[in-house]
C-alpha cells in the first residue's frame, strides 16, 4: 500500500488531469472533486507497482473514467431529479446540468461554444476528444487508456468531429436556411 | 486526422487546460487518504495484506449485460434443443418423416393404382400393382419379406415385369429406405385369356380390366400377413386392414379416392414384434 507522500507527489504530479477528465466527463465540478478523490484513494489502496510515471498517469485516467462511468449509470437509474438545495426552486434538472459550469467554471473568457458541442455528445465520443485534443494524448495513447482498439478510436473521434461540424454549421446558418434546410428534409 | 478548426480547437485546449483541482480540493482528498492511513494502521499493524472487500457489492446486473445474457441463453438452449430432438432420431433412423405425417396412419401400405399394369405371358395375364409399405424401426437397409396366405398373390421386385420364367415368389428380400419406406410390386395372375388381352390392346379404347383387375388384387389379400424380417434378425408381422371395407365396391371406391400426390393406402396391422 502506498503512503499519503505518495499521494500528495501523485496529486501534484496528475491531479489537475484527472480532475479534467471527471470534469469533461461529468460536467460538474463538484462531481468531478468527489471522482478525483475516489481516483486517489483506489491508487492509495492499491498495491500495484507502476514502471514509470506515464504508466501511473494511464491508470489514473482509466480508474476515472470507469468511476464517471458507475457514477452516471447510478444517476440514470435514480427515478426522481436530483436535489439541489441552492436552487431557487429546490430541483437542479440533470438535462441543464452542464450549461452552468461550463460558463462558471471555465476560466478563460470569450468563445465556449465548442465545450458547449463537446457536452453534448455521446459519452464515448467525448472521452477520447478530450483525450486527444485537452490532454493532447495520440491515439496509440488514447488506446491503452481507455483499452479499446486503435480502428474503435479513430472511429469514434471521426464520429465525433462530423457531429461537431454539423453542429457548428447549424448554429451559424442564418433563420432563412433553416427554413431552406427543413423544407428539404 | 483533421481538426473542426484549429482555432477554435486551440481555444478548447486552453480553457480545459483552466481547470485546476482547487487547494481545498487537495487537502481533502489527502485528510481522506491520511485518515485511511491511520484507520489501517491502527487496525492491525502486524497483519498481512488482504485483498480489500468491496465496500458496495453489486446488488444488480446491468441491464445490457442482462440483456446480453439472456439471449445467450435462450440461443444455447435452442441449440441444445436442435441437437438433442433431432440428432438422435437422424443417428437411429426412425421415421420421423412418417410419424409427423397428419393425415396418414403410421404405418401403411400405400397402392399406387394408376400404375398398375396388366402383363401377359404365354400362359396367362398377370396384374401387377406397385405398392410402397411404411414401417417403423426398421434398422436395417435391406429387408426379407414374407407374404403369407396371399391367395395367389406374389411378390416380385419394384421396376421389374414378369416373364415366362418369372417364379411366382412369396419371400422376396427388397431394400429398405431410411425412413422405412418399401417399395415392391404385387403380382396376381388374372381370369382374362390371351385372346382377350390381345383384343384389348389392339382396342382404340382402353379395356376396363385395368381398373377391376388391381381391385380383385387387394380383396385376394383379405386375411393374409406380412412378416418383415431384417438382417439382425428382428422380425415384425402386419395384417393388411380391410376390415372397413369389406366389398370389391368398397375397396375400388377407396382406391379411386387416391390422386398424383397422395395414392390410396390401407392400414398395416401389426400383430406381433420379436
């Protein structure tokens, strides 16, 4: 078992970057502190060594995305919304959770609108754009992680770039083409 | 791979890049990490490691998993099913074929009346009736058959005409389909006289000995038996039904009910398996 030193080094050294995966994943920050704690007590409590410091950091990613993803079923098997205390009306609706932080929480001003796309895609096509385009990580990188094939990684990025630009397309167009667009369909 | 916009994408990339666990975040994972140090500590410090139960067992199965395990399931059963019903009766050759068949009895002798033929030797006119039996477990490909009390009639085998010096025989051995199908000829010989045979085939019209003759043919085997012997030495013995139709009117009326696709039949009785 490792020693809280160890985990103080491991925080240091990967906390920020588990921190924003929970957070890319799950959407809310708060959520994504109780992930990163739950990441780093599984490292404290478990006895596996690793053979270097991007080994640590893979394991760390795939310990919080299988937390996110445990996390996000049990939310989806809740039968009633979630209780927000601070909320005006008492209720903070799961289908809007994502639009405050990311306006709140991100620190830099000006255009969000693609971590506004990016929240809404499927699960699986977010985790490897954040993968790829946050923490810059290749897509032989992005396999070990998340333990898929290199084809099923690439397929999903692809995937995800062509729901982000017709996305981007839709909300650029002008009333006129939507109307053009929906009489075409 | 290429990028939406790699401005917009640079952008992205700074602000994820933003986000920083806080200082109060820090310090409580690691109160967190240190109180479970302790709690360990305290707790045993001299007892090895065990592996770690998990503190919120799975109580349920997730439903994809379920899903997914239910049609395997029900795709092995099929399977077993497939292979246990009918492989067994394929390895045994029983006669599934004619058991499953609605309409029919189980076994029978099936007459194929608009086949039937008069043949005329030398000394006489000879009717002959292509029959095809249907019995049950029969392991054997080639069987004896025994025609007992036949009141004249003979057996002689399927495809073949009779000559002059074709034995009037009532034990033939005949092979036997894997569905226990028979097939031979009946063979009687007829009142009409070479004269009139004669007559009759030079006739522009066809003579109606060929609808009476192979009913005189069946009524002869009123009260005979059939034994089927096989190699291994099993035998069976039937009695032709024609209990229910007990005139020439009624045998010919059932005769005539038969058509291409389904040929008139009479029951097989079985009396006795050894």
């Amino acid at each position: 078992m490792k020693d809280s030193d160890f985990i103080e080094q491991a925080i240091s050294a990967h906390g920020d970057a588990v921190f924003r995966f929970a957070c890319s994943l799950l959407q809310s920050t708060q959520s994504a502190e109780d992930a990163t704690q739950e990441t780093f007590l599984k490292l404290f409590q478990s006895e596996k060594d690793f053979s270097s410091e991007s080994h640590l950091h893979y394991w760390l990613l795939a310990i919080t995305k299988n937390y996110c993803y445990d996390l996000l079923r049990r939310r989806r098997r809740l039968p009633v919304l979630l209780v927000d205390p601070t909320a005006e009306d008492g209720l903070e609706h799961p289908s809007t959770f994502g639009s405050p932080f990311i306006e709140e929480t991100l620190a830099i001003d000006g255009d969000h609108v693609l971590w506004r796309h990016v929240a809404k895609l499927p699960l699986r096509q977010r985790e490897v754009v954040h993968l790829r385009y946050v923490e810059d990580f290749t897509p032989r990188e992005i396999e070990s992680i998340l333990g898929i094939s290199g084809i099923n990684v690439r397929q999903r990025l692809s995937r995800a770039l062509k729901s982000l630009r017709r996305m981007i397309a839709q909300e650029s167009e002008t009333p006129q083409e939507v109307i053009n667009r929906e009489t075409r369909r | 791979m290429k990028p939406v916009d790699n401005n917009r994408f640079e952008v992205y990339r700074r602000q994820g890049r933003s986000l920083h666990l806080s200082a109060n975040a820090r310090h409580r994972i690691l109160e967190a990490v240190r109180s479970c140090e302790t709690s360990k500590a305290g707790a045993s410090p001299s007892e090895p490691h065990r592996r770690r139960k998990a503190t919120s067992p799975r109580t349920h199965l997730s439903s994809a998993f379920a899903l997914k395990a239910a049609c395997l399931l029900i795709i092995i059963s099929v399977g077993l099913n497939t292979i246990f019903a009918i492989l067994p009766s394929r390895n045994l050759e029983t006669p599934q074929a004619i058991a499953t068949s609605p309409l029919r009895p189980y076994e029978r002798i099936e007459v194929h009346y608009l086949d039937s033929s008069i043949v005329a030797t030398s000394q006489e006119a000879l009717c002959v009736v292509p029959v095809t039996l249907y019995v049950s477990d029969l392991s054997s490909s080639q069987v004896t058959i025994n025609l007992q009390g036949s009141n004249g009639v003979y057996l002689i085998s399927s495809g073949s005409l009779p000559t002059e010096t074709t034995p009037h025989k009532t034990t033939l051995r005949v092979a036997c389909t894997i569905l226990g199908q028979i097939h031979l000829q009946l063979l009687c010989p007829t009142s009409i006289t070479r004269e009139q045979f004669d007559e009759g085939s030079r006739s522009t019209n066809s003579p109606n000995w060929t609808s009476t003759e192979p009913v005189k043919l069946i009524e002869r085997l009123r009260g005979s038996q059939l034994t089927i012997k096989e190699d291994g030495g099993d035998q069976a013995t039937f009695r032709i039904e024609l209990d229910d139709f007990p005139t020439l009117e009624a045998i010919a009326a059932q005769l005539r009910r038969g058509n291409d696709y389904i040929p008139p039949y009479f029951s097989l009785d079985r009396k006795d398996s050894l």
